[in-house]
C-alpha cells in the first residue's frame, strides 16, 4: 500500500511520538487541564475545566478605556500639583510629542471629594463611579514605562510588549473553557464609533488556536448576522442538513487528525449553529426592566450605547460566557488638548453605564464570581501640552504611572493600593506592573501564573512571560 508523506509522518511521527510528547507536557504541567480532568492529549476545546484551586473568579468583564485616562484629573488627588500650578516641574520628563512640550505644572481643573465608608477621593467628573466605591479596589500606581499606546495596550492586553501574543481573554478560556455551549466563550463588544487602536489585535489568540480568539459582536443591530436560516430552509430540514454536514466534517477531521485550523474551524460551525437561539435571547434586552435600563442609562442618549454594551456585558456572563471586553472607539481618552471638553465628555459617556455594571451585578449575586476592570493603558503627565489658550491645554503620555479599579471576583472592596509621586508622575508605593496584574487576575480564577503554559515554539509560553511579578494579596478579600 503507498502513503503520501503526510500519511506517513502522521501514522509514524505522531504515533509513538505523540504519547511521549503529551506524557512530557504532563509531567512538567505544560497542559491546561488539570491532571485530574480527563482530556486528550493536545485537544483543545472550550469545554468547562476545573481550576487548580478553588477561586472566586467564574467570569471577567473588561471595560478597556484606550488612549489614557487622566489619573490626576480622575482618581489620584495632588495637592501639591495644585498649589504649585503654573510652576516648572522640577525633574526629568519624557515628553512623547516634543514640539508642543511643556514643562509647567497643570493642576487638575476638577475638585475632589472623600466617597464611600472608605473615604475614597473621587474627582467630581465621576458621580457614579463614587457610588460603588465601597465594592472597588483602586489601584493608583500601576505604570507600563511605556509611553506610546500600542506597547502599553500590548503589556495590559497580552503580557509583553510587542505584537502576536494571545490576549488575557483567550488565555483565560484556553485555561477554563466555557460554562456556556450555545454562547462563544470569549465575547468582544466593539463601538459604533469603530474599532479601538490597534484593532483586532487587541482580541487575537496569537499562536493559540483560533478557538481562543475573540468573537466580535456588531456595535449595531443586528449584532450578529445571519442568524436566522432563509424560510425554506427552516425546521427539520434545517436540523437534517447541519447533521450531516457535522458527519462530513468529522470524517474530514479524522483524515487531518492534529489540524488545529481544522478543529477550530469545524468548532466554530457547531457554535454558529447553536447560536441561532441562545445569541438571540442573549442580546435581546426587551425583557430588562425599565428600573434597570434607566439604572445603565439607556434613557439618555450620552450615556444609551455604552450603557447598552455594559448591560449586554451583564446577560452574557450570566449566561456562562468566560470573558467580555468592551473597547471604545479610537483612544477618545487621549487628551492632548482640551482636556477640559474632551475628558469630560469621556466621563459622561461611561460613568453611568460602568458604575451601573457593578450594582447590577451585585444586585443579582453575580459580583462574588465576576471580576470587573476598568482602565486603559497609561496616564497622563502632570503638566500641560500646551496648545496656546488655557482653555485648550491637555496633557501628554504618562506611562510612568496611573490609576485602574477592580471589583468583585474576589477583590478586596473599598480599597486604595498603591500610590504615585506627588505631582502624579510616577509610581512609588506599591508599583504594579502588567504581569503584576495578571499574576493576581489568574490567581482569582485559580491559577498560578508560573504553571498556566501553553507549548508553543519548542517552549513553555506563560501569560506573565516568566518576568519577575507577583500576586497582590494585599487586594484580594
């Protein structure tokens, strides 16, 4: 009998081979799986899986704000950066844009206040957000050193700062897999506006299978297309061409056995196909109370899409999605000027809806097991941009320190962690780096960051990237 070379690397080099390569892997815990679920060697698939440990977190809801969120404007008071307004900083500064440099100290335009029994200082562009205060850990002083936003996005996103790595999302559901089978596991809610900077990078599986990579859906009804079958092809009809189209495609599987592409590709027409009813239910809120739309604001029409998505956000992971992120269009948080008008239009956009997301979650018991972030990649500098008039004066790239919240999961609420320098410029209390980060959100969902691996390239991949970091226990309840 002739074989081609593909049969004949397939039935030799994968035979014997494979036994010892998936026996390796266990032994040194390169597989996601826990040795105790049962699971074939190198399979991947989105089935639930169980942690190593038991830990609070089930799901996370990402609320990425690109472009840089102001921290001293926001959540880190100065001050100092106030009374000395208008002065020469008196140290070294990076500037990211040269020509319209300045050395001369902004302090922020907004006042503070002390919120919550935490007594947590809110600035006033956030009303909402000092009403869940209790339930957040703020955290003042994470920094990527990273002034430009594709490698700071990149650092908070994958864990390194250069392009191709898999996003947290899909390490989080090659990890755990999905409670869901009728709903994709890893859910990206993009905006009207358009797609974030950077793209569709920011939900890519990198050098995992293509099961992890993110499924986008649309910022516009119908947020999935092509739901419905054409009428003639409806009922059992329908049920009888999916049946065999499944037996095709598993017999052209088992041709290809080790075909990543393939497996991913054959997954994702079962989902597609199960998505017919359960995405329809799930991205229909006509059901929601008038109480709750309002709660999320979709009365007003500043806050009605982004408070959509965050409800949107909501059904999903109570409907047994692992992991949803919601970018904004651009990086609208990148003030270089006017930061007076454009940072408080970022504000009245997400505050309400963001702030909402956490009460409602709360309300519904779904706070304990659902970790929320909110933040971008990096902050802003503590003096002007000056761009001529007071009026129109922003403020550059900061990567050397800025603020980010978490709640629920496990998180320690009513928490402050860390702080910057007192112009806001750098990180010097409790400086919390990306991996710093992810060590802590694979740790609430039972993970240890050093052992979670994918084998890629003849090495033991990691989503901290074997860099020195560290659990922060301090935040944790």
């Amino acid at each position: 009998m002739h074989h081609s070379r593909r049969q004949f690397l397939e039935r030799n080099a994968l035979g014997i081979g494979s036994v010892a390569l998936a026996w390796m892997l266990r032994e040194d815990r390169l597989l996601a799986t826990p040795p105790a679920v049962p699971r074939q060697p190198q399979s991947f698939d989105l089935k639930p899986k169980l942690a190593v440990r038991s830990g609070g977190a089930r799901a996370m809801i990402s609320l990425f704000m690109h472009g840089g969120p102001s921290h001293v404007d926001l959540f880190d008071p100065k001050p100092e950066l106030s009374r000395r307004s208008g002065e020469d900083y008196p140290g070294e500064i990076t500037f990211s844009f040269v020509d319209r440099a300045s050395k001369k100290l902004f302090g922020s335009p907004w006042q503070f206040r002390k919120h919550g029994d935490c007594g947590m200082d809110v600035s006033e562009l956030l009303p909402h957000f000092s009403r869940i205060v209790d339930d957040v850990c703020l955290i003042r002083s994470m920094h990527t050193d990273i002034n430009g936003h594709e490698p700071s996005i990149w650092s908070m996103n994958t864990g390194r700062a250069q392009p191709g790595r898999p996003a947290l999302g899909s390490w989080i559901t090659y990890a755990l897999g999905n409670e869901s089978r009728d709903l994709p596991a890893y859910v990206v809610l993009t905006d009207p506006g358009g797609h974030p900077v950077d793209g569709a990078r920011n939900w890519s599986n990198g050098w995992m299978p293509p099961l992890f990579q993110g499924t986008v859906v649309r910022a516009r009804e119908p947020r999935i297309l092509n739901l419905d079958a054409p009428s003639f092809l409806r009922g059992e009809l329908q049920r009888q061409n999916l049946n065999y189209l499944e037996k095709l495609n598993r017999e052209h599987l088992a041709r290809h056995s080790g075909e990543d592409d393939l497996e991913a590709r054959i997954a994702s027409y079962e989902l597609a196909a199960r998505m017919q009813l359960a995405a329809k239910e799930a991205l229909d809120l006509s059901g929601e109370s008038e109480a709750t739309k309002k709660l999320y604001g979709l009365d007003d029409p500043i806050t009605k899409e982004y408070g959509t998505r965050c409800l949107l956000a909501r059904r999903l992971v109570e409907r047994g999605v692992r992991f949803v992120q919601l970018f904004v269009n651009g990086q609208i948080w990148d003030n270089h000027e006017n930061i007076r008008k454009g940072l408080a239009d970022c504000c009245r956009k997400t505050d309400q809806p963001s702030a909402a997301l956490v009460m409602d979650l709360k309300a519904r018991g779904l706070l304990d097991t659902t970790v929320v972030h909110w933040g971008g990649e990096i902050g802003r500098l503590p003096v002007t941009e000056n761009h001529g008039a007071a009026e129109k004066a922003g403020r550059d790239h900061n990567g050397q320190g800025f603020s980010a919240w978490l709640a629920g999961g496990g998180i320690r609420g009513g928490t402050v962690y860390g702080g910057t320098d007192e112009f806001g410029h750098k990180a010097v209390v409790n400086p919390v780096n990306p991996n710093d980060y992810h060590a802590t959100l694979l740790h609430l969902f039972g993970f240890d960051h050093a052992e979670l691996a994918f084998h890629y390239n003849s090495q033991q991949q990691l989503l901290t990237d074997g860099k020195p970091c560290r659990v922060i226990h301090e935040i944790l309840a």
